[in-house]
C-alpha cells in the first residue's frame, strides 16, 4: 500500500484527502516510479475545482520526479534505477509512488536535483513553448510577463533574458519585484497599485509589447490587450484569478488588428520527441545557470491542501514541491 492525496469531490482545498492505497502495477507500456517530490501547479487547482472536469474519485497532480523501481514488458526508454520525471501525468503524482507511461517521462541529469526536476518541468516546459515555438522572439522585442515571480514566470523572464528580450514583468509586491529583476525583468509594474496598460505604454514610448503572456486571467486580460501593440500577441495561458471573460473579434480589430491565442501546453508536447527536445532545452539552460529554478515552499505530502491555500492566494514565490518523505 502507499499513500496518495486525491479528492471524491469537487470544491476548496478542503476536499483533498490522504488515503491509503494500492502501490499500481505498470501496464506493458509503464514505470513504476518511487516518488521523490511532486510538482504543484495551477492546473491542479483547477482539477479540484472543477474548471478543467475530472473523473471522480481521482488522485491529483500531473508532476513529478523520482526514481524507476519497475518497468513494463515492453519497455525501451528506461531502466531500473534511472532518475526521471513527468509532467503530463497521469493524475495520481501526489502520492508514494507513480505508474507513468514510458513516452511521458524523461531521464534527470545527475547535475539536476529530483526536487528541482518536480518543481520545474511543467513550468519550464511551458517556457519552452512561449518562447521557442509560439512566436519567434528576436534581441530587442519588448514582452509583458504577467506573474513575472510565480513559477512560470521566473524561468521565462530568464529563458527571455538570455534571448536578448526585453521584459516588462507585473508582481503583487516590492519583495517579489526584486526577485523578478534578479531574474531577467528589466521593468517592474506593481499590478496592486499602478496602472498596468498606462505603465506599459509609457515604458515602451507609446508603442505596447510584441508579446502579452497573461496566465492571470479574468483580472489583467483587458490590460493585457491594451498593452499589446499593433499587429502583437497576447497569450492567454492561465486562470489564477479566474477565467477569462469572451472577447469579441472586432475588439481585436479595433485594438490594432491584434492576435490571441489560449495555448495549452500539452499540444506543444504532444509526441515523445516534442517532450524530449524541449525537455532537453530546459534542463541544459538550468546546468547552463542561464535559469536558476526556485523552489519557494516544500510541504510534506499530507499538507497538500495547505499548499493548494498558498498557491490560490498568491502567496508563493517560484514553483512550490510536496515531499512524500519529509
């Protein structure tokens, strides 16, 4: 038996349990991966809730990292004893042990700490696809990063950084504004207090961002769009103060002929190939020190409700682990 936090209905961080469970079986195609951490995201938030539907009962968390204890018959890509993570799921990752598909999972690096693995992989991953394979970014393109210190957002200001880009990053605080510049923003907005959409145009001489990543959602889409220059992008890639409200096409038009787009990370790694070369980008910029991951909070496994009341307030820095064996 192993321990697994999971949910039999939907709401608040109240509805997550820890249950006793059995250890799974890899299927043909799987390993069986001892847990090290788990990766929280905000996607889990949203599973709990109910925005993005879920099967009931069902364990929670998509991320992980950990080493292989069995494998499958049919097995190719990994042996026992290799360290590896996922970010993909299946839903379970929050739990002593994890069965994943074999095509999910990637080797970890020596250099690359299990714990960092968990903490970065879907975050950085979503980096790699904002920035390499959505719209190509060259030197001297100025970007609004919203969340600029949450999990996402310091490894993509750095991963920005490096490009060349300039980066215009919205946080909640002054203590989280230091981080954000230590990690590539060369403008800060205090989202609580400034205009967002007025300081952008002022920092950028009236002109707005080529690029709007905005995983804020309902509270900062119309600022992003207003921050947007002619013909630019606005991404919408999450829902941490909800989701988005509609928005017509003739807003886009009458913005400057604007593009938007709601990506999703999976259709960015949707093959075994995708995942290992994005994969493979990410942890050489982390052995690089180009991004240094920052691991904010670890809660011990049976504190995940707690760590779902930090994430959802806003009270995180970084990305944020739970710890099977604290």
């Amino acid at each position: 038996m192993m321990r697994q936090v999971g949910l039999s209905r939907l709401g608040g961080p109240e509805v997550l349990e820890l249950r006793e469970v059995p250890i799974p079986t890899p299927k043909p195609d799987e390993i069986l991966i001892e847990m090290a951490a788990c990766g929280l995201n905000f996607i889990d938030t949203y599973q709990r809730t109910g925005l993005y539907p879920i099967p009931l009962p069902s364990g929670l968390g998509l991320e992980g990292a950990g080493i292989v204890t069995s494998i499958g018959e049919a097995v190719t890509r990994f042996e026992i004893g290799d360290r590896v993570a996922f970010s993909s799921g299946p839903l379970g990752a929050y739990a002593d042990y994890a069965a994943v598909p074999e095509g999910r999972a990637v080797k970890v690096r020596d250099a690359i700490g299990l714990d960092v693995a968990a903490g970065i992989l879907l975050k950085g991953l979503t980096a790699e696809f904002l920035i390499q394979r959505l719209r190509p970014l060259k030197a001297g393109d100025t970007v609004l990063f919203h969340a600029a210190a949450g999990g996402v957002g310091l490894i993509a200001c750095s991963w920005l950084a490096h490009l060349g880009v300039r980066v215009i990053g919205t946080v909640g605080s002054e203590a989280k504004a230091e981080l954000a510049r230590e990690h590539g923003c060369s403008e800060i907005i205090l989202y609580r207090s400034e205009p967002i959409a007025e300081r952008v145009k002022a920092l950028t001489n009236g002109k707005g961002c080529e690029i709007v990543y905005d995983s804020v959602g309902a509270d900062t889409l119309v600022a992003s769009l207003d921050s947007t220059a002619r013909r630019g992008l606005t991404v919408s890639f999450g829902n941490a103060s909800g989701p988005p409200a509609p928005v017509s096409p003739l807003d886009l038009s009458r913005r400057g002929s604007l593009f938007l787009t709601r990506p999703t990370l999976f259709d960015y790694v949707a093959t075994t190939p995708e995942l290992d070369q994005a994969a493979k980008d990410l942890f050489a910029l982390v052995e690089k020190g180009v991004i240094r991951p920052v691991i904010g909070a670890r809660y011990p496994l049976e504190q995940a409700a707690d760590a779902h009341r930090a994430l959802e307030g806003r009270q995180t820095v970084g990305a944020t682990i739970l710890l099977p064996r604290a």
